[in-house]
C-alpha cells in the first residue's frame, strides 16, 4: 500500500516502485509496459516526459543480468563506456567525452549517490539494493551539481518503508574463485511514520588472475564489502527525512600484464591474454569510503522545500611499479622503482531548493548550492635516472599535492504550459569556482650510486639535493578564481497522444586546473608551470529527439540525434615522456591535461517491447562521432632539440571511444504448472573499434586502434511465479573474447635499455560461469 501521509515526492517515489515491481510479477497478464518514474529533473516523472535522453537501468535489471559492480552496467547500454586500466583509475565516459579522474581535471561524466555529486571512485565499487541508475546523456549545466559536458549517472538506493517489511539474501559463485554474497532487510520502526533498512555485501575474486613471473606472485585476488542503513522519517503530511549511510573497504592484487617480444632475446615472448607480469615489485589498490546524505521534504503553503546535506571521505592507497619490464636486470643498478600514492578526499554538499506545485501555467524551481572538497595525494617515488657523470643513480623524492576546491551555485527551473500539448522549460545556472593546488617535490635521500662512487655518497647526495624542493606551482599560481554562466533551454510537443517530440539546447563548462604530475622529472618541462596548467573548457549542445509509447503500449522506442561544439576541450594523454638533462627520456607519472577545439555528433536509440505473454526484447544502439578541429598535444614523438614532443591532432578521433555501440538483451520464460517458470535471457553487447587514446603519447609498438568485439552473457535459471525465488546458472562472455581494452606504452627504462620491447596490455574479462540463487520476502 502506498502511505497516504507521505509527500508528493515520496508518494511518487512509491509509485515509481509499485508499477516496476507490477512489471516484474505479472508483465504478460495485461501485456503493457510500465512506466519508468525518474527524478532526473529533482522532480518525479516520466522518462517519456523529459525533453532530453536519459536511460534507467532499474534494480531488477542488475539482479537479472548479475551486475555485481559499477563496470556491469556498461553491458546493459549502449553509448556508455567504464574502464578501470588499473586499481587507482577509473573512467566514465558518455557520448565520446571522457577524461582520467586521476589528471585532477574536472569530470566528464559526474556520479551522484542519492542525488549528491561523489567522485567516480565511489561508484566504481560493488553494487547492491539499489532502485535503479539514471544515465543523463549530454551537458548537465542547469539542474545537477556539476556542469559535466558529457552527462551524469545518479545512483538511487533502495528506500527504507514505514508500512511493510521487505528484503532478501542473495549468494552466487563462480569459476573465477568468485563470491557474492548480499542480504538486505528492512521493516517498519513505528508503522507509518518511521522506518528503517540495512543492507550489505561481500564479493571476492580472482580478477584477471595475472602471475608476475619475477615475482612469483601467482595468486591474485580481488576482495570487498560493504554496508548500507537508510531510514525514513514522515512526522507529518507534510514533511519527510531520509538518512542514508554507506561504508565500503576494497582491496585488490593488480599485477599489470604485458605484451611484446625483447630485442635483448633474454625476457620471455608474451602475447595479450597470457595475463604474465614482469614488474620487479607487485601494483596493489586498496580503497575505503563513506558518504552519508540527509535529504528533507516539506510541503508549505504550497511549495515543496528541499534541503540535501551530504558527506564523503575516502582513503586510496596505491602502489605501481615504473620499472615494469624487469628491464634494470640488465644493468648494475640495485634501486627501487616503485611509486607509493595516497590520497584522501572529504567533501561537504549543500543544496537548497524551492518549487511550486502543479501549478496549471508555470512551475519553476529555484535553489543554491555549495560544494567544499578537499583532496591531499602524497606520492612516495623510487626513480633511477640513466646516464650523467656517474652513469646511474636511485633516490627517492616524495611529492605533496593538495588540491582544494569549492563551487557555490544559484540556479533556477522553469517549466511553462503554453498549451495542452506545448511545453516550454528553461533553466539558469551561475557558478562561482574557487581553486587552490600546489605541487612539491622533496628529496629524501639516494637509494643507489654506483660502486665506484659509495666513498662520495654524501657529497653526492648534497650536491643533487640542491635541486629540491621543486615547487611545482608558483605563488602566484596556487589559487584561482573563476565564474560561468550555463543553462539550458527546451521545447517539447506531444505531436499524438502516443508520442512527444522534443528540442533542446544546453551548456556545459569545466574550469581551470592543472596536471597531477607527482614526479621532480617536471623541471624538465620546457615551460615550467606553464606546461601544466590548462584553460577552461565551454560546450554547447543542440539534441532534437522523439518519445514514442507505440502497438496499444506494448512497445517503446525513443530516439535523439546531438550536435555538440567544444571550446578548450579538455584532452589527457599519459605516457608522456621527456628529456631529462642528459637528454634520456623519462616518464611524466600522472600525465598532462591539453585544451583544444572539438566537435562531436551522435545518434541515439532505446527501445522495449513485450513480444509475447512469455517474451520481451530490449535494447539500445549509439553512433558517435567526434574529431578535434585544431590542436597541439603532447607526444613522444620529438622534433630534433624538442625536450617534448608536440603532436597535431587536427581531424584525429576526439577520444578513445568507440563510433557504434550497440546492447541487446531478451527473456523467454516457460510457466510450469507448479506455479514455478524456467527462463532463459540473454545479454549482447557489441562495440565498434576505437583509438588507443595512449598511442599520442606511446611509442611504435603500441597499437593506434582497438579492434571491435561483442560480448555475449547467457542465463537460465527456474523461479517462483510471484518472483520470490530464483536460481540462476549463467555465463558471461561465454565466447571467452578476448579483445585488447587498454594498451601502454613501454616504460621509459625498456626505452633506454631495449629500445621499448614490451606494453601494458588488458584485455576483456575472460568467460565466467556461476549460479546465483535469491529469496526475496
């Protein structure tokens, strides 16, 4: 039953649960879909009443399609890419914009968590009770936290009731060593006025299961948990409070494997797939978080006030090898090379709106906002630097950089019924952005001379520190202050009763910042600072598009064509090298951020239709195209005299996205006469080639494109008519594809000893086949 004390939100809310879950338990009796209720505006509606391109990927989805993660969902869309090269980096990207969370930039792509703005780290975790994920496709410059120009995922939880108890426990294996195990609960504290509910998670596997052959390291594992407790306070008709809460703890092994063949004929061939790691130390990851959100309701005189205040902190640590080749076997030199990084981040969010009610004509919406962050990465590197007077020599440097930012908004949302079936919104966003960073560089000692030289270690030491510290940032460029406007404005018509078509225009911006390059290799950089600063970035968007409810609702299909401009679009490119001052090539850990102009355009399709009582079919498809009009990024391909490289991308491919993507997914069930159904269900995923966006930076033997792949996830499990319980065997890339995803150039030590013999090199996850079973109550 739906609590009739509740707001109008929580009310809608409610409703938006009842029709999914009516559409769970009986889709073939009445043969019409659901209507999917989003709160994608900061008000509850239709997705075929938006004027803009968003797609849920509902709770029941996950569960259906075994998503145990974040990068899960990437399967279930089309259009939408998540990577996690390695334990530290995770990427976003929508509508070919992208950018690596680690370069200090701001998002491509913001994550919310119950309507509050996280980082990407957060959402790349393990997922669970959740109500469902909305994907925001294109600029977000008026009603979201951030003024990302490639969209937003929002991450709603699965609400606490004050009527019913609810809940279930859920365990799965798999042939990965894999184990996930869920349990959520939650019940009625005083009926109708407060409830409460807990939920959490272990998962464990072996992840690519790399072996490092110099090591010996054979037995990675991938290990996390988490916990969850939302409540729900409804005193009066007229106000509701939510609480919710969230902790999790991740570690993980992440030995990097590599590719290639040694010129010095003494390393072993290795192919992309043999999962063999070469590094003289292992890479490991290890990540914990909070966030906690209060989200207030109140109805008064006929407004509804809402107030979010919203918390996260969160701890990663990190360690990488540099040397990740084995290539310094080759030499005397017995130093680390290893690079140690932690960075901790806590964030306070504020928002504050005021909006009508149903009002016949104009409803509007107008709040503030405030966000305080700040993020402290300390990075401990062992280098070896090659050739100079002495011929080697290890020392270790730790660099300091904190970064702290605060935005302060004020935004207004309108929407205007110029007639029955004409609608106008427009909307406004100023932003204020403040931002203070440094980057310091001590010296903390030698780690390595030759033996020659061990009598002069002190003169040495004395000598070369006197090029510490290194300040990375001047005074005078430590803090920047900056203000955008940007905004949106749409028009929608509901041509027929059964379909709506829409136009729109929106502005995207991403401020001033500067490259994290946590290394004292940047005194090298022919510019200083300059070299790591960037400009601001500005984008408009135009998307025309249609909504369509078709065959007496039995079918959906929706569509959007884009247009997007860029103006210092913000490029990132890793694997950057330069030359020292003997003039050998050494790494820019981190890498470097770049503006230049841009242009995407796209199309984009989503359908669903229930083809019988037993069988539906879904499924999504995007085409993206983007190009840098002009631009200067740096490379390793060098001038004679250039310290760096600088390369034309003029007419390049704009990211490392793919043109065609393309999910696909069907259900066919077979009802039993013991009130039980067996199903089978199918996941498709296909997506096109792509530019290796490392190779700008890379050297010969790192490949310019990914090719194109598909992946298939098959199901077949037996369950209960009213859903109650299931079990499930399933496989997920029962082809065992094997497609490159990620590819690096070779470290600047297999540079200087074998010419570059060797890459970083992921490929897709190999084929896993488990059984979940379910109970749900």
């Amino acid at each position: 039953m739906l609590n009739t004390k509740a707001t109008p939100v929580f009310r809608k809310t409610m409703l938006a649960s009842a029709l999914s879950a009516a559409a769970m338990s009986a889709p073939a009796k009445n043969l019409v879909l659901e209507e999917v209720v989003v709160t994608a505006q900061k008000r509850s509606e239709t997705v075929q009443d938006i004027a803009a391109t968003v797609n849920v990927v509902s709770g029941q989805d996950l569960q259906k399609f075994a998503a145990f993660d974040f990068r899960a969902i990437e399967q279930q869309t089309a259009g939408l890419t998540l990577s996690s090269p390695n334990a530290r980096n995770s990427t976003i990207s929508l509508r070919g914009v992208s950018i690596d969370p680690e370069s200090g930039v701001a998002a491509a792509v913001d994550v919310y968590w119950n309507d509050a703005v996280v980082r990407p780290d957060v959402a790349f975790s393990q997922m669970y009770d959740l109500e469902r994920i909305e994907i925001l496709r294109g600029p977000q410059g008026t009603l979201q936290g951030a003024t990302s120009p490639g969209g937003a995922l929002n991450m709603i939880t699965k609400r606490a009731d004050v009527d019913e108890v609810s809940g279930y426990v859920s365990g799965s294996v798999a042939d990965n060593s894999g184990l996930n195990a869920q349990v959520a609960y939650g019940t009625p504290l005083i009926v109708g006025t407060l409830g409460i509910r807990v939920a959490g998670v272990y998962d464990a596997s072996s992840g690519a299961d790399v072996q490092n052959l110099t090591t010996g390291f054979d037995d990675q594992e991938l290990e996390a948990y988490s916990g969850r407790i939302s409540t729900i306070w409804l005193p009066t008709d007229a106000f509701e409070a939510q609480f919710i809460y969230q902790y999790l703890d991740r570690s993980a092994d992440d030995p990097k494997a590599m590719a290639g063949i040694d010129t010095l004929g003494v390393r072993p061939a290795l192919r992309p797939g043999d999962n063999k790691a070469l590094g003289k130390t292992d890479n490991y990851g290890d990540f914990d978080f909070n966030v906690a959100n209060l989200i207030m309701d109140w109805e008064v005189a006929g407004l509804q006030l809402t107030g979010i205040v919203a918390y996260q902190d969160s701890h990663k640590k990190s360690a990488t090898e540099i040397d990740r080749a084995n290539s310094l076997q080759f030499t005397e030199v017995d130093a680390p090379t290893f690079q140690q990084s932690t960075t901790d981040v806590e964030s306070w969010v504020y928002e504050f709106r005021v909006a009508s009610m149903e009002n016949e004509f104009w409803n509007y919406m107008v709040g503030l906002y405030h966000r305080d962050q700040e993020t402290s990465t300390e990075a401990l590197a062992n280098t070896v630097r090659l050739g100079g007077p002495i011929g080697a020599l290890g020392f270790e440097s730790l660099a300091t950089l904190p970064l702290d930012a605060s935005e302060f908004a004020v935004f207004t949302f309108n929407t205007l019924d110029l007639t029955d079936k004409v609608q106008l919104e427009f909307g406004l966003r100023w932003t204020d952005y403040d931002r203070s960073r440094r980057a310091d560089v001590e010296f903390e000692g030698l780690t390595y001379v030759p033996p020659a030289f061990e009598p002069l270690t002190e003169l040495i030491s004395a000598q070369f520190s006197q090029g510490f510290p290194i300040i990375g940032v001047p005074k005078d460029k430590q803090s920047a202050s900056e203000d955008a406007w940007t905004g949106s404005l749409a028009m929608r018509w509901d041509w027929r009763d059964d379909t709506n078509l829409y136009a729109s225009y929106n502005r995207g911006y991403r401020p001033t910042g500067i490259s994290i390059v946590p290394s004292p290799t940047i005194e090298f950089l022919p510019n200083g600072v300059d070299d790591l600063l960037h400009d601001e970035e500005t984008s408009d968007a135009f998307e025309i598009g249609f909504k369509s409810r078709l065959w007496d609702d039995r079918a959906s299909l929706n569509g959007a064509l884009y247009y997007q401009t860029f103006d210092g679009y913000l490029g990132f490119v890793r694997g950057t090298q330069v030359l020292d001052d003997t003039g050998s090539p050494v790494g820019l850990p981190g890498g470097l951020i770049f503006n230049g102009d841009a242009t995407i355009w796209g199309v984009e399709l989503d359908g669903r239709v229930l083809l019988t009582e037993t069988w539906d079919f879904g499924g999504s498809l995007s085409y993206n195209k983007g190009e840098w009009d002009e631009v200067s990024a740096p490379c390793n391909d060098r001038a004679p005299g250039e310290v760096l490289g600088m390369c034309d991308l003029g007419g390049e491919p704009l990211g490392g996205e793919p043109e065609w993507s393309i999910s696909l997914n069907s259900e066919y069930f077979i009802p039993l006469g013991n009130d039980t159904q067996v199903y089978v269900r199918g996941l498709f995923k296909y997506t096109d080639e792509r530019q290796n966006t490392d190779a700008s930076a890379g050297l010969g033997q790192v490949a310019q494109t990914f090719e194109s792949y598909e992946v298939l996830d098959v199901f077949l499990g037996w369950r209960s008519s009213d859903y109650s319980w299931d079990v499930s065997l399933w496989g997920k890339n029962v082809f065992d594809e094997d497609a490159v995803t990620f590819e690096q150039g070779p470290d600047q030590y297999d540079v200087a000893l074998s010419g570059g013999s060797y890459t970083q090199t992921n490929i897709l996850p190999e084929r896993v086949v488990g059984v979940t079973a379910r109970y749900s109550f």
